[in-house]
C-alpha cells in the first residue's frame, strides 16, 4: 500500500487482519508499519552497495509525529547516500552509550570494582567508602575524563583546607589502584592521569610511652577491669533483690578481650588487623611462638613471631578463659564465626583514664620498635619482627640506639677537645 503519509493519515489507520505496511509516495523507503495489535511503527528501508535490504527503525507514533519522523528518514537517506550504513552506526553508537555509562566512576564502582574487593580486599568496606566520599563529585563523571589537571585541582583544595600530603597521597592511591583495574578489566582503554605522590616526611611520627606512661596505661586498664567488675556485682544485688536470675560474676583474669590485646600489641608490635584476625592454629604456646598469615598483614607475607614471657602468659591465660567458644577460631572472637572488628570505644576510654595525649593504638606498635631498639636490638631484626619488606619504615628509630646519633655527634666534640689540648 502507498500514500503520502501525513499524521491525519497515520492517525486514521486502523489494524486489519494481518500486518499493514504503508510506504510514502514521495519519500523512497519512509515506511509506516501497523501491527495486528494496533503498535504502529516508522520504518526506513535502505540498500547499501547493492547489498541486501534493511530495515531501520525510526520510532514509534504517536511519540514520534509524521513530521518528525520525515526529517529522521531524509538524515537516515543522507547518510545511506555517503556510504554510512545507519543501522549499524546505531548500534555502534548505543554500545558506546552504554560503554561510557559503564566506565563513569560511581557506575564502575557498583558494578566492578565493589564485588571484586569484596572478595580480594581484607579493608574492601573502608576503602569503597573512602573512595565514595574523597571524590564523591566524581561519581558521575566517566574515567577517561579524570584527567592529571583534574587531579592537580584536588591536590590543590585538599592541602588547602588543611590536608597533610601523606593523607592527600593515601585517598589519590586508592584511585589510581581502582583506574588501573578498570585498565585492565577493558572498560576504559588507558588510565587517565599520572601524578607523581606529594613529597612527605619519611621518617613520619615516632610516638612511644614513657615508663611512666607504660605505667599508667598498664594500671588504667586494671582499673577499668575493676570497675566492671564492680558494676556486675552491684547489677547482681540489684537483681537479687527483685528476685531475678543472677548473671555470671566475672572472676577471670580478663574480664573482656581489651588488657589481652593491648598487652599483646605492646610486647609482639602486631597491627590492629593482625591481631583481630589472629588465629588459635596460628599460636603455638608450647614453642613461644605465633604465626602472623600473609592473608591478613599488611605486605601479604607471613611472618614467625616469637612471645616473651608476658605474652605467653597472656594467650596461655585467655586460651583457658575463652575456651569455652570452640566454634570461632579467632582468638579474639567477634559475632558468630567472625574475627572482632572494633575496640575504639574501650580503648578510648582506658586512654583517656591514662592519661596519655597524642596516643594512638597504632602507637604501641611504635613503643615495641622503640623499646627493642634502646636495648641494643639491631635495625634489620627489628625490620623482620615488624614485617617491614625493607630497612626504609624502621630508619625512624635509629636515633633512639643507644650508640646511636648522639654518640656520633659527640665524637666531634672529643676531636675538637684534643685538638685545643
């Protein structure tokens, strides 16, 4: 069937018994198909080089109108003109849609990168969510165009509001470690930007406890054992009185995982991390020894550890007391089969009744390099004990030898001294 097609005329027809096709008498190819449902479709038909016959949907009416649909068929009879096949083009075109959908960064993200750090990245929750939050203006934006001038911006306002290098440096890394994943997985074809870290202080902060400091962190948390200890016992009056089932009384040596991870932390230097994920089958407590698995350190290798007498006692006496959990592994169980995930609220506390400022957990790992280091312990034995790949991480602790710096320095007096003699 042919006729002008018009919107008066589309509008008009009315579905018969099979399938209708009207082809426009002026425009080569501008079709209107009407299906048996009523759906009625514009259609451009086209050859390309004597090629076979196809068929290049326009759009639909009455979303589309007959003038509009005119216009598309006489681009589409264009392009057909200049050797352009158009059903292709489109189809190039929405695959690069959805290509460029795909490779914006909170899309990869959601869609890539989150299900693959669940499986391969221990701290997959933190560094999603810091990721999300650092470059949240991103998130819409594709990663191609995450470019060096963009990054160089960042840097700039990051540092202006007061950013240290070292932190600017650390929330860039996890995006560039992202890029490169999504390099490699092909949704974009090469990482966008290349910027070199800001320069930081190497030897970065050495914070360690006094002997009175060790002292008084030792004595808060027996004071915070105590005072737990008391609160049961008032509850159990309290609930005595009303006649109600009395709670265990805590009579153990520790009365929660707190004391043993701390006084672990500062006889072993072991990470937070490490020490959560720490395993019964990793602990050896006839040989002295614990295992730190290169699954849950920070440079992936594994690592022997030997205990000294306080640390032994310590895991000897908690094995005893949480023997009761056979069901989780861990020596510092957390819900279910699950490690432990946090001790800030505690360890907080018992800081704050020490005293101690400018202390972080993370510190007590710098008070055991510290202290083996002032008794005479050489650098490279420290290195090995704290898991460092090379001698770089422990240099900060050099002046504190006892042959150290000063020693060095003092030499010079001695020459000048023999010299004016």
């Amino acid at each position: 069937m042919q006729a002008k097609l018009t919107q008066t005329l589309v509008r008009a027809v009315q579905p018969g018994p099979a399938d209708i096709n009207i082809t426009d008498t002026s425009l080569p190819g501008f079709e209107l198909r009407v299906r048996l449902s009523g759906v009625k479709t514009w259609v451009f038909r086209y050859r390309l080089n004597g090629g076979p016959q196809r068929r290049f949907r326009l759009g639909g009416f009455p979303g589309l109108p007959a003038e509009k649909a005119r216009k598309l068929a006489l681009a589409a009879a264009a392009d057909v003109a200049k050797g352009i096949d158009v059903q292709s083009h489109r189809e190039t075109a929405k695959a690069e849609a959805i290509r460029q959908h795909a490779s914006t960064l909170g899309v990869f993200i959601e869609e890539h990168y989150e299900p693959w750090a669940g499986k391969h990245l221990r701290t997959w929750k933190f560094q999603i969510k810091r990721i999300k939050s650092d470059f949240e203006s991103w998130l819409d934006r594709p990663m191609a165009a995450i470019d060096t001038v963009l990054i160089e911006k960042w840097r700039a306002q990051r540092l202006a509001v007061g950013n240290q290098p070292v932190t600017v440096n650390r929330n860039l890394q996890r995006l560039q470690a992202l890029m490169s994943k999504a390099v490699e997985w092909k949704v974009i074809d090469l990482h966008p930007f290349a910027v070199k870290p800001l320069k930081t202080d190497r030897t970065g902060r050495v914070r360690y406890l006094e002997e009175n400091e060790e002292e008084q962190l030792r004595h808060a948390l027996i004071v915070r054992e105590d005072a737990l200890r008391s609160d049961r016992d008032s509850f159990n009056r309290w609930r005595a009185a009303r006649h109600k089932p009395m709670l265990p009384r805590r009579n153990e040596m520790y009365v929660d995982h707190l004391r043993p991870i701390v006084l672990l932390a500062l006889n072993t230097g072991m990470r937070r991390g490490e020490l959560f994920h720490l395993q019964w089958t990793d602990v050896e407590l006839r040989a002295g020894w614990l295992t730190i698995s290169g699954r849950t350190s920070k440079n992936k290798q594994t690592r022997r550890l030997p205990l000294n007498r306080e640390a032994l006692s310590v895991l000897k006496n908690w094995s005893m007391q949480s023997a009761t959990n056979t069901a989780n592994p861990y020596v510092f169980p957390g819900a279910g089969d699950h490690p432990l995930t946090t001790i800030t609220k505690s360890w907080r506390s018992v800081r704050k009744e020490a005293g101690l400022r400018d202390f972080r957990f993370h510190d007590l790992r710098h008070h055991f390099a510290s202290r083996l280091v002032q008794s005479g312990v050489d650098l490279n034995t420290v290195r090995e004990l704290l898991g460092h790949a090379d001698l770089k991480m422990v240099l900060r602790y050099a002046h504190l030898a006892p042959d150290g710096l000063a020693s060095a320095v003092e030499k010079i007096t001695r020459v000048v001294d023999r010299e004016a003699a």
